[in-house]
C-alpha cells in the first residue's frame, strides 16, 4: 500500500482551494491536476475540459481536491487536526483559515492554546499550540447515533491496514466516550473523537479517504473489509459500516488518467463508470489500446 489522500469535494472551487492551503503551510505544493473529459463531464455534470481534480501536498500529508458539483458538502463530522509548535504558527493559521469559528482560539483544560473553525470553503480545521509539531491529521467525530463507536471503530481501522498503529486514546473516566486517540494506517495519521453535533451532520462523500494499492489483489482484500453499503459502490468508491467514505484505486490510477492523451483518458473514464470495484485488468487493456 503506497498511502492514503484525503480527498475534498468542492463545487468548482477546487483549484482556488488548493493554492488557498498550499500557500498556507510548508513543504506545500500543487502537483497534478486532471480535466473532465467528455464522458466524465457527462456522467457528472460537469462542463468537458474543466477542472476535475488537483492532487496537492501539505506538510507531507497528501489532498486530492474533486470539483464534483453541489451534490455533497463537506461538515464538521470531519476536520483537519494542526499540532502547531509557536504562538505565532498557531495565530498565523487562525488568522487566515478562520471564517466561521466553533470553538473559539484560546485555553481550554485539555490545551494551552485550542481552537475549531470553518474556513472559507466549509472545510473545518482544528488547531492545538502543541510541544512537538504533529502532522495533519484527519479527524474523525462519533456523534449521534455513532456516539459510543468510537473505539470500535478505532480497532476496526487498525486491523484492516497493515503497519496500523494505535498511538494514545483518551477516554472520558464517567462515560467511557473517546475524548481524543491518534493512530497511524499507512502511514497518514488521523484522529477520532466522540462528542455532540449539530444532528443535520454526518460523515459524507464530501470528504473521502483515497487508498492506494499496489495491486488487484490488494484492492480486492480492502474492498471485501471495507465496503458494508452496497448502494454506495460505485466507480472504486465504497462506504464502510459507520459511514465513512473510502475510494480504493490503484497507486498509479492519477498518472494513468493524468498523463493520458485526450482520447485515452476518455476511454478509462468511460470504463471506469461502469465499474464499482475496480477491475485494474480492464483498466490496463483500455490503457493499452
């Protein structure tokens, strides 16, 4: 397994929003970018020769942004975990991702210094002063009818990644609810937490998680763990038992289509439209012809 993107939904925003955060952090840059071909534009609705994706790193963590239309958007279900090291690291990114704040930046008895906003494309961020700069991690929240899986799901994740490792869980000592946990699949870091939301909110396609493998073999072993809606299988996407989306491709899927001549690229869009797992055999021969 060569790694995992987390994947933002945007409705014609995607290229704005990745120079937005690529100007943002270090060891930030914009790397591929992907156009609707004529077959993708269809199936989505989307106008042919516009942008479809941009893959974008920030800080070592990997982004692919999806102009996928308004039919999704992302929520607080899912944020963005930042370990900043300084005062003025922390108050630089406040200051320039924060639009509309959840929590607000100041001290907080798990944190000296803590806040939670929502940036300008409704993407939320979680910002901590921390001793040693983390990477960035998506986090997850159990809410709702989820509230009480939090550690389940924990476990569940771990085993389903090889080299997974579970790294601290904090727990609430009168409800046993996840206050905070940090571990590791593939080598991407994330973060579950249980607590309250607005009950309209929900993890969404909005924002998903890329799995990279490196052969049939493996997408078919983490489609078979992963996917528990069969409704939601669709073109390598797959929603697993608590909800969260997943798209299981292989690790050069993005320079195969990106680096496609026109033709070309349609014809993998068009194969890949019939497909809900991802049959690579298929994919290889339609690349060949």
């Amino acid at each position: 397994m060569k790694g995992i993107q987390s994947c933002l939904w945007f409705d014609g925003q995607a290229e704005s929003a990745a120079k937005f955060y690529t100007s943002l952090f270090p060891n930030a840059k914009i790397a591929r970018s992907v156009r609707y071909s004529k077959s993708g534009a269809k199936a989505s609705g989307q106008v042919e020769g516009s942008t479809m994706t941009v893959e974008f790193e920030l800080d070592g963590s990997k982004f692919l942004a999806l102009n996928g239309g308004p039919h999704f958007k992302v929520n607080p279900a899912v944020s963005f975990f930042v370990g900043c090291s300084t005062e003025a690291e922390i108050n630089g990114l406040w200051a320039k991702l924060c639009k509309s704040p959840r929590m607000e930046l100041g001290q907080y008895p798990f944190a000296v210094k803590y806040g939670w906003c929502e940036d300008q494309f409704g993407v939320n961020w979680q910002l901590m002063l921390s001793s040693r700069s983390q990477k960035i991690s998506p986090a997850l929240l159990f809410a709702n009818k989820k509230f009480g899986k939090a550690e389940e799901a924990i476990k569940f994740y771990t085993a389903q990644f090889p080299g997974s490792k579970i790294e601290t869980i904090a727990k609430d000592a009168k409800t046993d609810a996840v206050l905070h946990s940090t571990f590791s699949l593939a080598e991407q870091s994330f973060v579950i937490m249980e607590g309250p939301l607005e009950p309209e909110f929900d993890f969404s396609p909005a924002l998903s998680f890329v799995i990279l493998c490196e052969s049939q073999v493996e997408i078919d072993r983490i489609w078979g763990q992963l996917s528990a809606v069969p409704a939601a299988e669709q073109c390598g996407w797959l929603q697993d038992k608590y909800g969260v989306s997943w798209q299981v491709v292989h690790k050069d899927w993005g320079k195969m289509i990106g680096d496609s001549d026109p033709p070309t690229q349609d014809r993998l869009m068009a194969a890949i439209l019939r497909m809900k797992k991802l049959d690579l055999k298929v994919l290889e021969q339609v690349y060949r012809q």
